[in-house]
C-alpha cells in the first residue's frame, strides 16, 4: 500500500539511487521493492540486522560489564521473532561469549532481542527511531564514502546459507555500488537450523503478501 508506490516514485526521480528499505515487516517490504523496481539485488536491501545487533551487544555488556565498544556480535535472518545471533562468532574482548555467560542468560538475551522492538513499542508507544536511523546512517556511510564495511543486512540471496530467492538478514560488505559480496559466515548446526526456521517464516509472509 505505501511501499510499492513510493519505490516507484523513487526509482522515476533517481534511476541510478540505492535503496535502503526500513519499513515492516522489512524482510517482505524488500520484497516488494526490489520486484516494482526492477533494479538489481546489489541496489535493493533493508537496515534492521544493525539494529538487531546492538541492541544484543548492549545486553551482553551489560551482562558481562564490558563496554560495548568490546562486544562483537552478528544478528542474521528476518528480521522478526526468528532472529538469529550468532552466538559461536560473538565475543567481548575476543573471548568467546560461551566462555564467559551460561547456557541460560545467553538464551534470555536471545529472546530479548528478538523481542527488542516489541519492548521498546511498549515503553515509547511508538517504534524506536534514533537507533534505526543511526544504523541506517552507518550504512549511507560504507556506501558514500564507499568504506567496505561488513554489516549485517537483509540482502537478497540466491543460494548463499542454502536459502534461494529470498530477503534475508546475513553480513554484507557495503560500498559504492551497494552490496559487493555476501559474506558467508561457518555457521553452527544449530544456527543454521535457526537461520533455516526464520527463513520459512520469512517466505510465509512474503506468500500472505503476494496472494
Ligand atoms: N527495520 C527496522 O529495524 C525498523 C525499526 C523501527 C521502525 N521500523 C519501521 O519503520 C516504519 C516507520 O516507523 P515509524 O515509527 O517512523 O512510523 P511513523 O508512524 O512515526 O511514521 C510513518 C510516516 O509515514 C508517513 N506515511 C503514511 N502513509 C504514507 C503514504 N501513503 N505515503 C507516504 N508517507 C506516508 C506518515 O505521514 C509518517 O510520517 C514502520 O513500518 C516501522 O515498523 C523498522
């Protein structure tokens, strides 16, 4: 209703822009960008898996009393209840996240960030906005000043994590031209299990949306 018809105004102003899809639910909204474009999955992509990640890193320094300028974490998949952190790749000052808090609080650290929006809905009465427009920012940045950075995004994959034809949240290195790789992280059994149960969820939504 609002996203289809605004792609197409955007794309008769600016043929040659980047599309930085916010809106939700994002991971279908990319969807329906990238088909009323038509432009090539290299210039149609969402910003959530940023703020995903911070708002998991910021609980993992609160929990272990780091700084969060020490926790380095990855959020893949939809963006939604299905989530994935990367739990084997997250570190605090490059010690494994696994070597310093348990089983449990890691797994209500999970949850609480895939529910972090939810949270913050409740709190606010409305959704967050300086922490989506500050990741936002930072992928303008890579891209402007063309800087290469490796931040989780939902890009459009075609085989990469086993997933095919589909919006997904998975790390990105971003520059002039948008997306130039896809970064294919060894993900354990269980998280790809994971990234593999938000992807049928994503593809559920996707099928509401196009039927
Ligand atoms: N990707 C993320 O991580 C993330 C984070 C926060 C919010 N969001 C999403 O971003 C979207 C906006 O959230 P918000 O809190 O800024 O909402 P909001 O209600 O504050 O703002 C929505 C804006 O859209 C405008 N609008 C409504 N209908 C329109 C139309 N037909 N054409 C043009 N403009 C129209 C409204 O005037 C308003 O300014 C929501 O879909 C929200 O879920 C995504």
């Amino acid at each position: 209703m609002i996203v289809g018809p605004l792609t197409g105004r955007v794309v008769a102003q600016s043929p040659a822009a980047v599309l930085i899809v916010v809106s939700n639910p994002l991971d279908a909204m990319c969807n329906v960008a990238k088909n009323v474009s038509g432009w090539p999955k290299q210039r149609v992509f969402g910003m959530a898996g940023i703020l995903d990640t911070a708002r998991f890193s910021t609980f993992i320094a609160w929990k272990t009393g780091s700084s969060v300028k020490d926790v380095t974490a990855m959020v893949l998949g939809g963006h939604g209840d299905q989530m994935v952190p990367v739990v084997s790749a997250t570190t605090v000052g490059g010690i494994p996240l696994r070597k310093l808090v348990g089983d449990q609080d890691i797994q209500a650290m999970v949850e609480r960030t895939a529910k972090g929006g939810g949270e913050i809905v409740n709190l606010l009465g409305t959704s967050a906005w300086y922490a989506p427009g500050a990741a936002a920012a930072q992928m303008v940045d890579s891209i402007m000043l063309d800087e290469k950075r490796v931040l989780p995004c939902t890009a459009y994959l075609e085989g990469e994590y086993g997933i095919d034809g589909l919006y997904m949240g998975v790390p990105v290195k971003l520059g002039r031209d948008g997306i130039e790789e896809i970064v294919e992280l060894d993900l354990g059994d269980d998280e790809q299990s994971a990234l593999q149960a938000s992807a049928d969820a994503v593809r559920e939504v996707v099928g509401v949306l196009t039927t």
